[in-house]
C-alpha cells in the first residue's frame, strides 16, 4: 500500500448523509479520488451507544483502508462525536472529522458569541460540538437542541413546502435562538438539503454554518501540510460501498450528492 499524493480520500458515514460531505470534498478537491462507505445495515448510529458506534466506525475504517486511503474522513457527527481518539490511535493515516472543522467555522463567523448547534440526539446529548465551540472561543454561549424529524424529511426529499416549514418552526422556537444568538450549526450531515426552510424559518440575522463545507476545507489544508494533495489531473475514480443492498442508497444519494451515482458495491463489515 503506497498512501501517496494517488491514493484515495475514504470517507464514511452511517448512511446516505455523509454524502453531503463527499459532495463539499468534491467540489473543494476535484481532482482527487474518493471511496465513499455508507453503513445501512446499521444506521442510525445516533441512537446508539458510544462503545458500539466505535466498534462501527472502526470496522468502516479497515474496511476503507483496503482500498489504499491516504486520508480518512469522518462524516458521521455521532462517530466524529464518540470514535475520533480510537481512530487516530488505529490508523497511521490523517483522520478528519466534521465537528471540530463546524465548531472553528462558527466560532469566526459568530460576531456575538453566541451559538446555537442543531443535531441527532445522540450528537447533542455527547456534549461535542459544546465542548469543540468552547475550545474555539473559551466564551462561547452555547444552545443546543435534538432535532431527530429532520433526517427522515431530508431522506423522503421533504425539503420545501409546509409540512418541513412546521416542524422547522417547532424545533427552531423556544428559546434557541433568543437573546443574540446569530449563527446555527447545522449539525447533521442531513441538515444542509433542509437549509433553505431554516433559513426562512431563523432569518437573515442568523448565520447557517455547513460543517461539511468546514470539512473539506479542513480536509484540503491537511493534505497540502502534508504533502498528499494530488496535483495532477488524473483519472478521478469514485468508489461507493453499502452494507446493505444498494437500491435505496442509490435512489435517496442521488438527492444527497446532487447527481445520479454509478453504482454501489454491497460489502460485509467484520465488527469486532
């Protein structure tokens, strides 16, 4: 295995979700090739305990590393939240994942200091994006809240119209965004195909950070420190795994990446 500047990104997700991070990678990286694991035998990992999303995530990572990654991300919240140290410990390759990227992004656009983050339960209830948000800006004011409706609106392309408008306007209320708040991180991967209904719904005084955006960039500024960014305008190959059979993740990704995908290999994960 080489690990070069030719290698691959690997990226992996619980999901279909992740594909929106893939889709950030592409458009910031287009001359790099990817592998793309989404793990649909087992999602959601929100809901799951920290010891089993690990051992997931440490299953898509070897399975990832066979195809001769040179830089792994994490697109999954929850596995970025829970999995990161055990992935770092295990792979001799840059492991990059999606909240500390989010959590720096807010902390420069915020001119009050005051930031709210929306995710899956499990991602707020594990204190990650508070705990990164406080190291980026020791001031921070921080609100959170679970929002678990939207990820089967984003899955069903319920995005616009009235029925995601409501529950937009439920989730959004209440108190998360009073006082000065004036940044949302959108802490899913699922979230950004929602943005325009949470935008209408928070304001123009309220700015959305995309961690999937931040990722990328934080992706591109780790490969040039290290020398691995491909240069050349090679054949891009994009590979897609699935442990689950594909045509759903075909049908749903399409929405996700905002392009047909070219096929999906179903794999087993060997879980420890």
């Amino acid at each position: 295995m080489r690990h070069g500047r030719h290698a691959a990104i690997g990226v992996f997700d619980s999901g279909v979700g992740g594909l929106t991070v893939l889709k950030a990678i592409m458009d910031r990286l287009p001359l790099e090739s990817t592998v793309y694991l989404g793990d649909t035998a087992r999602v959601p990992y929100g809901t799951k305990s920290g010891e089993v999303v690990t051992r997931y995530s440490l299953a898509n990572a070897h399975a990832l590393f066979e195809y001769d990654i040179k830089a792994l991300v994490v697109a999954c919240n929850t596995a970025s939240a829970v999995a990161l140290p055990a992935l770092e410990r295990e792979l001799p390759i840059p492991v990059i994942g999606v909240i500390i990227p989010g959590a720096e992004a807010a902390a420069k656009v915020t001119r009050t200091g005051k930031v709210a983050v929306i995710g899956t339960p499990g991602t707020i209830a594990s204190g990650a994006y508070q705990a990164a948000l406080k190291v980026a800006a020791p001031s921070m004011e921080v609100h959170t809240r679970a929002c678990p409706l939207f990820v089967p609106l984003a899955e069903e392309g319920w995005t616009e119209g009235d029925v995601p408008r409501l529950v937009a306007e439920k989730y959004l209320g209440a108190g998360l965004l009073d006082g000065d708040v004036d940044t949302l991180v959108l802490g899913c991967t699922h979230y950004p195909l929602l943005s325009s209904i949470i935008q209408a719904v928070v304001g123009p005084r309220v700015t959305l950070v995309d961690s999937a955006i931040a990722t990328a960039e934080r992706l591109a500024t780790v490969l040039r420190e290290r020398d691995l960014e491909r240069l050349e305008p090679t054949p891009v190959e994009r590979h897609y795994l699935v442990t689950d059979t594909p045509a759903r993740f075909l049908e749903v990704g399409a929405r996700f990446l905002g392009q047909p995908l070219s096929g999906a290999r179903q794999i087993d994960l060997h879980v420890k």
